[in-house]
C-alpha cells in the first residue's frame, strides 16, 4: 500500500512541520496576558489531569474486587472523590490560564479592539473583587475545618469506617485555588491596563 498524501503540516520526512508543533503547544498553553503565574498553572494542568486517570482506574479495581472477588474496600469511593474534585477545581484556574472558560460573547464580540480592552480591564477586576471574597469565604471553612477551637490543628475527617481528612483537603485546596484565582485576574487587570491600545486583545 503507498502512504496517503502528507498534509500541509508534514514536511517531506512526514514530520510535524514546526508550524503544526508550534500551534499544538499553543493551544495548551496560557495566554500571555496571565504572564508567568498563568504559564506554571498551565503547565501543573497536566499533573492534575492524571486525577481523572487515578479515580478511573481506582474505580475498576474497586468494581472488580466487589462483583468478582467480594471484597470491596473502603477507601475507594472517598479517594476518587476526592480526585476528582481536586481536578475539578484546579479547572477553573486552567480554563482561566488557557481564556477558555464558558463566557457569552454577544456584545463583546461587536466591540472594537479598543473597547474590548477596557472591558477586560473592567470584567478582571470584578472577577478579581469576586474571587477575593469566595477566598475570604473559603478561609471561613477552612478554620472549621483545619482548626480546633483551642487553635491547634485539627483536620476534618468524614466520618466513616475509615475516616480520611479529605474534607479538609477539599477545603484548603480550595482556598488555595480562590487566592490562585484572585492574583491571576489582577495580573490580568494590569496586562490588559498596560497593553498598548493599538494591540489586538
């Protein structure tokens, strides 16, 4: 059989042009307004993809120990819970990294490249003002849950046959992603304040 046509991304070895690579890296990458903190958390998506991964894989063990040996474990439910939403959380922060969080673009994308600029200053720094105060709610939980009235530290477990702290895990890595979150949409504010007007936003 001889090899189909090479596409315009080939060159003549049938390599990935360095184009096609380039706008491949590109599009798992951050845009450059998040500047340096928003490249890292682009780069730490990868990490925390493989929680979806762990929980699949915990999951059929866990589904082949109850149907077909009868020896279910009590850690397998609590643990991918608590994966997944490690994974579920450190999301949002990717999508915002990467600008692909969901948005209605109905006015924005009628706007001139001008105006668009100020209402990126403007939309960052209400989600900047917003995600402030999730973190300063989040903070509240996390007091309850990592510390005892006395002030020492005291982890909240979930209260079943084995009892993982993994409720207070959720809400620190909450709140760690809340504070994430804010300084990423005032570093945004400032790049897009001092980025020149002229510039396609």
């Amino acid at each position: 059989m001889t090899p189909g046509p090479a596409s315009p991304a080939d060159n003549q070895n049938g390599e990935k042009a360095p184009e096609a690579e380039q706008a491949l890296r590109e599009d798992f990458s951050a845009v450059p307004e998040t500047g340096l903190l928003g490249r890292l958390i682009a780069k730490a998506g990868t990490v925390f993809a493989f929680c979806f991964l762990i929980s699949m894989v915990i999951l059929l063990m866990e589904v082949i120990l109850r149907y077909v040996f009868h020896s279910p474990t009590l850690w397998a439910h609590e643990t991918t819970s608590f994966l997944t939403s490690v994974g579920f959380l450190f999301g949002g922060l990717y999508c915002i990294a990467r600008d692909k969080h969901i948005r209605v673009v109905l006015i924005y994308d009628s706007l001139s490249h001008k105006m668009r600029r100020y209402f990126n200053i403007v939309i960052s720094l209400i989600n900047c003002l917003a995600a402030g105060i999730f973190a300063w709610a989040s903070w509240q939980m996390v007091k309850r849950a990592a510390f005892a009235p006395d002030g020492s530290v005291r982890f909240e477990a979930s209260g079943s046959a084995w009892n993982p702290p993994f409720p207070a895990f959720t809400k620190i890595f909450l709140l760690i992603i809340l504070i994430l979150m804010t300084v990423q949409f005032l570093i945004l504010a400032w790049k897009y304040a001092v980025k020149r007007p002229d510039n396609n936003v």
